[in-house]
C-alpha cells in the first residue's frame, strides 16, 4: 500500500517531519473546527439563552433538546433520517452507474458529434437551478411522477439518467489520467469496448466513483429546494425539508431543537465519509498497474 | 476487482512507451466504436433529451415573455428582448449583483482551491488517524446551507463575535464584519473557503491515482521533494486541478445558498451580498418576474460558457492528459 | 450552441420553441379541463353527502399544525364526508411552494397568504372571489367591518382573515423598573419618543430603542398620521420628501445615541422574532405586532410589555394577521367557503385556534375566548390590543403588487442612510424611483 511505497529516503527523516505536520495540522483544524464546536455548544443552550449567550459554552446544560427535536413533529425525526438515507443511496447509486457509462464514452470512444454533445452536457452545468424548477415541475406532472403513492420518483429518475453533469465531467477527467496503453493492449486482446470497459476502466476507475458516491450522498442529504417542491407529506419528508419546520421565523421557533437535530444529521455523513474515504487510500495503486 | 486482467501479460508488457503502442493501435471498425459510443451514452441522451434540454428550452422560451409564475404558462406574453435589454439599460441591482459575483468568484475560488490543495498534499500520505484527520477536514463541508449554518456565521462574524475575541487577544478593534455593507462579501468569502472539502477530496482521490513508480524513477535519477512536486505530481494531478477549476468557478459564479442564507435571502445588507443567482432567485420568486429572471440565467450561461470555453482552450497548454488524447 | 443562443434572429427558432411550450403547457390544461369538466356535472354543492378532499397548504409551526389539526377533526366529526390533504410548512419554502404548485395549476383548495403576497396573488386571479358567499355559506357579520376590507381586492373578497393583529411596540419592562425609567405610554410623540429613548441609553448603557426607519409597519403608521397613507390604489400615497423627513427623523434618533449602531439595527430589521433586539438585549424596545408578544417572552427571561407605535394610535388598524384562501381553479369551492366559515365562526374552532394566527376574527368569541387565557403574556397582548381597537382607525386598502418589492427596497434605503452611504433625501428619491414602476 501507499505506506510501504514511497522512497526509503523520504521515509527516514519521517518522525520528525510527521510531528511538525500534525502540529500544522491540528491548528488549522482548530481553527476550521471552532465554529462546529460552537454549533455543538449551542445544541446544549436552552431558548432564552441561544439569543443571549453567544459563548461556546451552554450556561444552563439543556440536553432536552436532543429528546425534544427528535419528536418535535407527529413524525419522529427517524423517519426523516431514514426518508434521506433512502434517496441519498439510490441517488448514490444511480449517479455511480449512469455518470459511468456515459464518462467512458466521452472519455474513451470516438462516436460522432462526440464533441458537440460533450459542450451540451458542460452547457447543463451552467443554467442556474432557479429558472428550472417550474419548467421542470410541470414536465415531471406530464408525467405522471408527482404527488403520486411514491414521491420521491422526481428526485430519483433524473439521477439514473446522468443528468448530473458535475459527476459525467468528474469521472471523464479521471478516466484521461489512466494510460491507454491498458486499452490498447485490451484491444489487441481482442476485447470489445464493452469488454475494456468491464475489465480496466471499471476496475481502475475506483477513486472517480468513491468519489462520486460521496458527493452524491453528501449533496443529497442536504439538498433543500427539489426536496421541498416535490415532497408534501410529513412522513415523506427528508431532513433538510423537516428542519426548516423547527423555525416559523415571525411565529414559533425552536431553535435548541433546530440545532440538535442540526448536529445529529451531521453524524451520518461523517460516518459515510470516513467510511468511503478508505476506499480512496486502495485506489488505483493496488489495483494493478504495477503488476 | 478485476485484477485477473489488469494484471495479465499483455497490459504488462504495454507498459512501453505511448508511441510503441500507437504504432500496434489496430484499425478496427470505427463504425463498431461509434455504435458501442452512442450504447454507452444512452443513458445520458434519454436525461438530456427526456429531462434536462425540454425545461432549460422552456426557459429560454420565457426568457422572451412576460411569464410570471401565478398566471397560467400559456398566457404569458411574448416581449421580444425586451427583458434582456432591461437587464444591461434599466435594473441597478442587475449590475449591482454582477460586480459582487465576479468580485467574490475572483477572490474565493482560487484561496478556496488553494487551501483544499495544501490540506490534500498533507493528508496524502497514509498514517495511523489520517482518514479522521480527513473527515474533521471535511466536516464543514457537511453542513450544507441550512439555518443553524447561518446562526453560527453571525455570531462567529457579528460585533460581539469570537472573530472580533481573537482579534482582540492582539489588541486590534474589530468590525461588526457580517453586518457591515464593506465586509459581510468577505465573510461570505471566507465561508466559501472554510467548506473547502468538495475540491480537496478531488486532489486527494487525484493523487491517488499517480502512478508511485512515477515518484520512484524521479527519486531515482535523484529529484528532490520540491522537484518531484512540479515535475510528477503536479502534471499527473493537472486534469484534476483543471476540473476542480472549472467547477469551482462555476460554483463561484452560482453561489447562491451560502449568500441566501447569510443574509436571510435578501443579499443584504445594502446588497452587498446579493450574488447573482440570489438576485435572479428574488426576481423570479419574490416579485414573480420569471421572464426576467429566466433571461438572466441564459445571459449567465452565455457569460460562464464563455470562461468555461477559455478554461478548456488554454487547458491544452497545461492539462496533462495520460490517453495521449489532445482535445 | 450557438444558435441557440441567438433564437430571436430567426423565427423558425422562435416558431420551435413555442412550439415546445405549447405542447408542455397544452397536455396539463387538457387534463385538467377534463378533470373540471367532470366534477363539475356531478355537482358537488348539490348532494351534500358527496365525499370530498379538500387540500389545505399553510405556513406554521408544529404547534400551529397541531391546533389546525385539532381543528380541522373537529369540522370532519360534523361533516363526515369531508377529509382533508393537509401540507404545512415553515415560512422558509413556503411562497418557492405555493408558487411551483400554482404555476402547474396544482393551487390546494384552501391555503394561507398574507398581506405581503395577497395582491400578488389576487390580480392573477389564483385566488377565487368569495363576495357570493357573503352572508349565506359565510359569515362576517361578527368580524369589525375594517377586517372584511382589508381582504377585499380590486372589489374582490379573496382573503378571509384568519386572525387579528395591530402594531405593538414592545419594551423590556425589566430593564426599565430596574433602573428607575418611566415605561413608554400610547400616543406618546414620536419625538418624546426618541428623547424618552435617548435618556434610557444615557442611563442603561443599552441603547433606548430599535431604529425602525427601515420597518414599512412603521413608516406606514407614522405616514397614516401625517394624514397620507402608504398606498392609494396602485399609487403611492406619499411623496420623496415624505421619506426623507422619516429617514431625517430617525438620523437625528441615531445622532442623540438614542438607537444603536447601523451593524445592530441591521441585525434587527428582520422579521425573525428571535432576532428582535428587546429579545437579543441590544435594544430597550422594538417595532412589532402586538400578538407576537408571547413569542418575543419565550425568547428571554426578563418581563416585557407592549404598548401602541408613538403618536396618534388611531392610525393603526385592525389588521389581518394571515388570510385564508380558496383556490379560484379548486372544484369544491363551496366547501372550502364553509370550512373557512367553520375555522372563523364556530366556538369550538376559535378555542382551538387560540391567538396562533392573531386575535380571533369573530369578535363575540374574541371575548369570550379572551376570558380563558392565562398565559400572562397573552393576556397583556389581547388587552392593550382590544384597548387599542376602541381608537382603530379606518383600514387601509390591501397593499398592491410590488408591496414585497417595497418592503425590500425600503430596508435596502434606510440602511444606506444608516451605514452614511447616501443621504436622507437621496436615499428617498432612489427608493421612489426602484418601486414606483413595479407597483399595480
């Protein structure tokens, strides 16, 4: 693994340069940390003293805010949670497999037009989401996808289809780092592009879809506005639709709550995070390349 | 993983120079390929043509009406160009909001990528912790754009706020900075840089996939570490370092939440913060103009494909491609 | 690409594109004519006993859903072939959702707007004109006249107010007994006002009051006693000079440190109730409506009390707090109508209710409801506003299109002023300029 790979010199005078960097390390960490620990803090504050109190520490401990965030509303906040995990995964999965595909044929294959259609699909990055909505609202309604007895059909479908340029784009750019001598001596092989897809880019594609899986999950778990549009019934909600619930801003508030359950959706994407960053560790350099 | 393949003989031995292989490139049917292409892009057509191109027509389509959301899409008016000439001849705020977006994108995206950059490099290296190290990194970037991230930019950045304590330690007066037309763009900034995680596990996902022989040979022929950065790392990681590029300035240009919710949607104060999408967003939402703002987005998307058109232009000078492929 | 960029220049471009939009907005109106079209024979106003669902969208917190729920059962136990599709949200989404459904012509039977967005609404005719169903399916006999008007559009009745409220002017009680300071009183000057305040920072070291030159519920008050009014019909109903003597008047407020720095009145001029200065202690007194008070009490732990916005207190008026509506393209609008009349008129409705969405509109059972609180903050604020309702001048007309514009474009100028960026005169003459044309 990488460990055992880098040059012996640069290994010898390891112990010292590891102390110094870790030193760097954990001051910008405190830095870039501070402002989460404040958030953690103030999950801890009670209501008169969040607009008070503007100190780390809570002056009266009021952990109730973690009971009562999680049954704030009629539907307990597990079900929100587990509403996002559910479309956060299959939007993980949809965008590994379709942004895939359609990253290897820009990549790798000569088709025509391949270089118009890759200016179309960089031309879906740039229209603002804003302007998008109604139209896409009252096409999805053509449709049939809206408001029917499963909602989240609008917020998935377009994800099995690639249409999340962003992750096409990310994994053509890693897809041109790996040589094409693999393919080549493939084809040489005899292996259809079917065949060079399925045995080199799939395997060695390895750090652009841990990559895409994370974003993916991490985007979807806080993505607001589709998620508002498209989702109308309480249980149904997801996490960023049911904490913008805790603050009715010219009515009633509970920002403890808020705040709380702000922290707790933390928790699952870290885990997803420091679960799959692994995985970027055994990239390509075990993979095979050096035989 | 299928390494039964990737390991067998024939990928080793082409592990020659580029030229010897292209010189063996068999002359198969481009027809098989370009069908295999288009079987392979499927997917992505049906989105396009089934999901993505009919809204983003329809809105260019409005871009030339009145449309204004309450009233039925069909009754809206068309006014020529109306919209686009009032956007360059009559609407302050238009311009307002194009001087904040290109002043933040100008600034935040390269310290944003410079940072993601570095804290890469650092945490590179495998070592007992780095995968925590990696995740309490990135932990800002989790937090998204929600309410509770609002609260506690305010009161890091406010008059009281614990910016203004550190900076107090060494006896310098702070500003009220978020809420103080001269500096709440930069605390936006300096929001867009904190959740620079998305860029860094790109690098980091990037470095990974250099070749470690690479660095052997240079450490070889007797590279330094400062040598083996520029002369390895940086070409093999410069299509990442382009495609981070390229999506944090767009990402720059469309900064809409963070803006929104600093400044609880209304790009204030004074409209110091109010970012281009924020203000298309208050536009098409708030006082119902869609038109206009559909307008305005297509103007965007002019203006950013351009830069993107220029980025993918000087990127063949730069970007180190290892297919050999030059486009 | 690049044809599409340009498609104006041609006019087949142009002919396709239409073309596109026909088709997606021809197939929806299609469907729903047919839809229409079929409910519409069967007649649901004719057999009573017909099963309906009625969507109901509004905005709330989880404790307005609980008392609409309870409400709602309530009328379901008396009608049992009603049922009820109930969405709520927070006011964060809210008009982002309303208006997507709007714009597929999805609008929810019954739903809530307020003031800021009724006209908005009202002129694209989204919502349905009730006035033939004014005195039969519903009853606004025990509503005060001014709050059946102020949800009349263009002649049109399309808002019912759910509730009432009146500007409040809320001060912290605590700090003012604490330090030997008079409290301030209704139809106290403006500038006996800004003294009061001055002398209040002078000796608490917190500034007296929130500058509220960047508020339209001020403004529009102390326009009302200068004997103008914010609108007149889709007109302003004052001059630049109007709002450069209120920004003057305020910058000689700041000027006497009776207000605090520009940074913290920014800090207040939002509507979040948590962020209101009385609340956060950066200020003795802050402009709000008066029924927020209980709210504003939970958010500190020192008393509060409200009185009437400075000078004559008969240019304030009974306000509608939020509005129900019935859907103009909604099949069952007659039932919508009498759950509305069930939700405004039936005692067991209002006592769900409570003041959640302002003082009851059915002033018969605002006071018997008034007897039943406890809750002392709630008690203070259904007094000093029924106190108040005695000198309730005439209501103003519902604020037209481009009021939300206004609201926004206002802030924007008194914080130029504010931060020393512009000039009271100039400010005012700017802000004239921005609104006027977006106003009708």
């Amino acid at each position: 693994m990488v460990a055992s790979t880098p040059a012996a010199s640069r290994r010898r005078s390891g112990l010292g340069r590891g102390v110094v960097r870790t030193a760097i390390l954990l001051l910008i960490l405190a830095v870039v940390l501070y402002p989460l620990i404040w958030m953690v803090g103030t999950s801890f504050k009670g209501q008169t003293e969040i607009v008070s109190n503007t100190g780390v520490l809570p002056g009266d401990f009021t952990p109730g805010n973690y009971t009562d965030g999680w049954n704030h509303f009629d539907v307990s906040f597990s079900r929100f949670f587990l509403n996002s995990a559910m479309v956060a995964l299959l939007t993980v999965i949809g965008n590994a497999a379709s942004c895939l595909v359609a990253a290897y044929a820009f990549a790798r294959l000569r088709f025509p037009l391949r270089g118009f259609w890759f200016a179309v699909m960089i031309g879906t990055l740039l229209l603002p989401q804003h302007v998008l909505t109604i139209p896409q609202y009252i096409l999805f309604k053509q449709f049939g996808w809206v408001g029917g007895e499963w909602p989240y059909i609008p917020l998935l479908v377009p994800q099995f289809l690639a249409t999340e340029a962003f992750f096409v784009f990310l994994m053509v750019q890693f897809m041109r780092g790996i040589p094409r001598e693999l393919d080549e001596a493939a084809k040489i092989d005899g292996a259809s592009p079917f065949g060079i897809f399925r045995y080199v880019m799939l395997p060695l594609s390895r750090p652009a879809l841990v990559t895409t899986a994370i974003f993916s999950f991490i985007w979807t778990w806080n993505e607001f506005f589709r998620q508002l549009v498209y989702l109308s019934d309480l249980s149904d909600y997801t996490i960023p639709v049911a904490m913008t619930l805790f603050i009715d801003s010219t009515g009633q508030s509970a920002i403890g709550p808020m705040f709380a359950m702000s922290v707790l959706s933390l928790l699952p994407v870290f885990l997803f995070f420091v679960a799959f960053q692994r995985l970027l560790v055994e990239g390509i350099n075990t993979s095979g390349l050096k035989g | 993983m299928a390494l039964t393949t990737a390991n067998s003989p024939s990928v080793r031995a082409s592990q020659g120079t580029g030229a010897s292989a292209k010189r063996r490139r068999p002359r198969r049917g481009p027809q098989r390929e370009g069908l295999a292409g288009y079987i392979f892009l499927s997917p992505w057509l049906i989105g396009l043509m089934g999901i993505t191109a009919i809204p983003m027509l329809l809105s260019l389509y409005l871009s030339f009406t009145n449309y204004d959301v309450l009233s039925p899409l069909g009754e809206a008016e068309w006014v020529g160009l109306a919209n686009y000439k009032r956007m360059f001849t009559s609407d302050p705020s238009y311009w307002r909001s194009v001087t904040v977006t290109v002043s933040f994108a100008l600034i935040a995206v390269p310290l944003k990528l410079a940072a993601a950059l570095g804290v890469a490099l650092l945490l590179n290296k495998a070592w007992r912790g780095v995968g925590l190290f990696r995740g309490l990194f990135y932990l800002p970037s989790l937090i998204g754009g929600s309410v509770a991230l609002a609260i506690v930019w305010v009161n890091m950045f406010n008059r009281e706020g614990a910016f203004n304590g550190f900076l107090a330690i060494f006896g310098i007066e702070g500003k009220p900075w978020v809420n103080d037309p001269s500096w709440a763009l930069e605390t936006l900034m300096v929001l867009a840089i904190w959740q620079f995680g998305a860029p860094m596990v790109i690098f980091l996902a990037g470095l990974k996939q250099v070749p470690t022989e690479l660095y052997e040979a240079a450490s070889v022929d007797g590279a330094g570490r400062f040598r083996q950065f520029m002369s390895v790392t940086l070409p093999m990681l410069s299509p990442v370092i382009f495609f981070n590029l390229v999506l944090e300035t767009i990402n720059g240009f469309q900064g809409f939440t963070a803006a929104f919710v600093l400044s609880d949607g209304t790009g204030g104060p004074v409209d110091s913060t109010l970012m281009y999408t924020l203000n298309l967003y208050l536009k098409g939402w708030r006082e119902y103009e869609m038109g206009y703002a559909s307008a305005m987005a297509w103007v965007f998307l002019l203006a950013i494909g351009i830069i993107t058109a220029v980025f993918f232009s000087t990127g063949r000078f730069w970007v180190h491609y290892s297919d050999g492929d030059d486009r | 690409m690049s044809t599409e960029m340009h498609p104006a220049t041609g006019n087949s471009r142009r002919r396709l594109l239409r073309g596109i939009a026909a088709v997606a907005v021809a197939l929806p109106l299609t469907f729903g004519a047919a839809a229409c079209g079929g409910d519409d024979n069967e007649g649901s106003s004719t057999d009573a006993n017909k099963p309906v669902e009625l969507s109901v969208f509004y905005w709330g917190s989880e404790k307005r859903a609980e008392l609409t729920q309870t409400a709602l059962d309530a009328y379901k136990a008396k009608n049992p072939n009603v049922s009820f599709k109930i969405t709520w949200q927070a006011n964060q989404g809210y008009a982002d959702k309303l208006a997507t459904l709007a714009a597929s012509g999805d609008v929810p039977d019954l739903f809530a707007t307020d003031d800021n967005m009724l006209a908005d609404f009202a002129t694209r005719n989204v919502t349905a004109d009730l006035n033939e169903y004014k005195g039969n399916k519903l009853d606004l006999s025990k509503f005060p006249p001014s709050l059946v008007e102020y949800g009349t559009v263009d002649g049109k009745l399309v808002g019912i107010a759910a509730g009432e409220n009146t500007q409040g002017l809320v001060y912290n009680k605590t700090l003012l007994t604490t330090n030997a300071l008079p409290e301030p009183t209704t139809g106290m000057t403006w500038e006996a006002f800004i003294d009061w305040a001055a002398q209040v920072t002078t000796k608490t070291k917190v500034p007296g009051t929130m500058d509220p030159s960047a508020d339209y519920k001020a403004f529009w008050v102390w326009l009302r006693q200068q004997g103008k009014d914010l609108y007149n019909g889709k007109q302003f109903g004052f001059t630049a000079d109007d709002v450069a003597k209120w920004f003057t008047l305020w910058k000689g407020a700041r000027d006497k440190k009776a207000t605090p720095t520009a940074d913290i009145i920014h800090e207040g001029n939002v509507t979040d109730i948590s962020k209101q200065l009385v609340v956060t202690g950066k200020a003795a007194t802050s402009f709000v409506w008066a029924n927020q008070m209980p709210e504003l009490k939970k958010s500190t732990k020192d008393d509060l009390g409200v009185v009437a916005y400075p000078g004559d207190p008969s240019a304030q008026w009974a306000r509608a707090a939020m509005y129900w509506n019935v859907a103009n393209s909604s099949d069952n609008k007659a039932v919508a109508v009498d759950v509305i009349n069930f939700l405004v008129n039936d005692e067991a409705a209002v006592t769900a209710l409570g003041t959640d969405r302002g003082l009851p509109s059915n002033m018969d059972l605002r006071a018997k409801f008034a007897e039943t609180v406890t809750d002392p903050a709630m008690k203070l604020s259904i007094q000093v506003e029924n106190d108040l309702a005695s000198k309730f001048g005439k209501a103003p007309q519902v604020p037209p299109k481009g009021h939300s514009t206004f609201r926004s474009e206002l802030v924007k100028a008194a914080e130029n002023v504010q931060f020393g960026r512009a000039t009271p005169e100039k400010a005012a003459a700017d802000l004239i300029a921005v609104v006027q044309p977006k106003l009708g």
